[in-house]
C-alpha cells in the first residue's frame, strides 16, 4: 500500500456492534442506578450502575466501556469540587502535607504486605504481585511494570479490584463509622445553570490541558484546578445541579463495572479470589489507620477513611461529596498519594525485590 493510499474505515458492522455494545452498557448502568434509588442502596447513581456493569460483565454480556465516559464523569466531578476551596482550605491542606506524605508512605508497605499475600496465594512472581497491589493509578503502574517484565493481565485485574470493590464497600463502611454520613447529603444552594456550564466548559479546557502534559488524573485534577479558579474569585457557588451530578455519578460507576470480564470467574477465578482478599486486607487495614489518626488529631473519622482509602482518587472524592463529608480533605490527601507513589514507585520496588527471594 503506498504512503498516501487511504487508510480503510472499519466495517460499518463493526462500528454498529460497537456503538450497540456502549448504548447495552449505558442502559445497563442506567436500570441498575435506578434500581438502586429505588431499592435504598447509598450512592445508588454511583454504586447500582457499577453493580450493574459489572454483573453483565460477568455475566459475559457483550458490553464495552462508553468513549469519554470517565472523562465526562471526572470533569463534572472535579469542577463540582473545585469551586469548595477557599483559602483557609488550602492553607489547612498545607498544613498537613508531612501527614499525607506518610500516609502515601504507609499505603505502599500497605501494598507490599498485600503482595506478599498474593505471592502466596496464587505463586505469582515478585514483580508482578508488586506492582497489582501498590495502590497507585491502574494506569500508571500498567506502563510502569512492563519494564521489569511483569506481566501484565494479573496486574490489570488486581488493579481493577482495588477500585472497583474499595469504591462498593467505602460507603457501607464510612456509614458504620458514622450514622449521621449516610444522611448527611450535599447541602447548599445548587449553582445557576449559565454559571455551571460556563464552569464546565473551563473545567473541560482545564482537564485537556493537564491531559497534554500526561499528568496523572489529569481531567480530574484540571477541572479542580479550574473549579479552584472560579471559587477563589468568585465566579461560582453553590453545588453542582443534580441534572448534572447523576450522569457523572453513572457514568463513572459505569466505566469501573464495565472492567469486570467473564474471565475473571473462569480463567482467571483463583487469581480474582486472591486479589480480592488482599484489597480487603488493605482497605481494612488503612481504615484503621485513618480511624486511629482520626481520633489521636480530633478530625471526623468517616473523612479520614476515604482520605486514606487505597482506592481510585475521582471516586472517593466523589463518594465524600456525597455523602456530605469534606471533599477537599480527601482529594488532598489522594492526590499526595498518588504522586507519591508515582515517584517512588520504582525504587520500592527494587528495594522490595532485594529483600524478598
């Protein structure tokens, strides 16, 4: 084929399989948030669009993630907390940067005690458990394995189960803590519609412009950033209207459920029993961290759980916001998390390799 020559579209069926497999995913979500209200579920938009998905999933309906999805999701998301800091947040956050740094650092031993438990479990290689189980973005420690050869599926699939089980039961988990969360909805007066689609549209410009310098979560952390902006100087108030949030809430509980595969209860049944054991070890471990430095610092306990939970950073701001607890506190402390690991990602790991055999 010469170097001009066209290149072919895909089959016009294939694009039809495609776009049907997204619209069944975006159905299957809606059904499963709606069942979700009904039946009483807490977060029903988030958590019954995940369940949702992921049954089908499972199930081995042939579903497939909706394009931008995720990103539509984080942007409203972030956008919605941005405009709640203010310069008193800020300098608190500040304040307790030697906190979040050590908590990121305890997260990983966290996750290093978890690989050990997986090599155990299912005899997977050092640097394969390694890096399934530090709980940095699923993302990043994909790109990050390969380059000292491990493998890559079991990687992906404890990545996966982090999130994704660590997002359905913090929740259930922050309401036992405290009953006054489950009831303690987002209050305050919802923005104007013209002020939140203009604090949309920037969010959006915010999330692509972090996206081009790769930086991590970057459509969430560009809308924070934007909705920060509009906040500081008064651009915005007020809570992003329920029109807007419930789409988000579905859109990205549907882009977690939709990476649970048939394979997982097949080919790959031992290894999804395994992994699952150790989030849970992680997720209860760090819950009693955060709830032992909760007390020992005066702060709420249930914020503190999700600010330390070993889970995805959009979802468990996310899951802050709606249950009424301080958003920003949490995004903070998930965002050091996050860079932290990225930048010592490496290094543990090679320390982590020379002292086990």
């Amino acid at each position: 084929m010469k170097d001009n020559a066209p290149v072919p579209s895909p089959p016009r069926s294939t694009v039809a399989g495609r776009i049907a497999a997204a619209a069944a995913t975006l159905l299957a979500a809606v059904i499963g948030a709606v069942a979700a209200r009904l039946g009483g579920l807490p977060l029903p938009w988030l958590l019954g669009s995940l369940f949702a998905t992921a049954l089908v999933g499972l199930l081995g309906a042939p579903i497939r993630p909706i394009r931008y999805g995720r990103t539509v999701g984080q942007v409203v998301i972030g956008s919605a907390i941005g405009v709640q800091f203010n310069l008193t947040i800020i300098i608190t956050l500040l304040s307790l940067l030697h906190l979040m740094v050590a908590v990121a650092v305890v997260s990983m031993l966290v996750g290093a005690c978890g690989a050990l438990m997986l090599m155990w479990l299912t005899r997977l290689d050092k640097t394969t458990a390694f890096f399934a189980t530090v709980p940095g973005g699923v993302a990043e420690m994909v790109n990050i394995a390969p380059r000292y050869g491990a493998e890559l599926e079991p990687i992906m699939l404890a990545q996966t189960l982090r999130v994704g089980l660590i997002v359905a039961i913090a929740p259930f988990l922050v309401i036992q803590f405290s009953d006054q969360a489950a009831s303690a909805a987002a209050t305050g007066l919802p923005m104007g519609w013209a002020i939140a689609c203009a604090l949309l549209a920037a969010a959006a410009l915010g999330g692509a412009a972090f996206a081009s310098f790769t930086f991590p979560n970057a459509w969430f952390m560009g809308a924070i950033a934007v909705g920060v902006v509009f906040g500081l100087v008064g651009l915005a108030e007020g809570r992003m209207p329920d029109l807007v949030l419930i789409p988000a809430q579905i859109l990205i509980g549907a882009s977690l459920g939709v990476q649970f595969r048939r394979e997982f209860l097949t080919r790959l049944a031992r290894l999804l029993v395994a992994s699952s054991i150790v989030v849970l070890f992680a997720a209860t471990t760090m819950a009693l961290i955060a709830a032992g430095f909760a007390l020992a610092l005066a702060m709420p306990v249930p914020t503190m759980v999700l600010a330390f939970a070993p889970a995805g950073m959009a979802e468990m701001v996310l899951t802050a916001k709606l249950l009424g607890l301080d958003g920003t506190l949490v995004a903070g402390f998930q965002l050091v998390r996050i860079i932290v690991i990225l930048l010592l990602a490496q290094p543990a790991y090679r320390l982590f390799a020379k002292l086990v055999t």
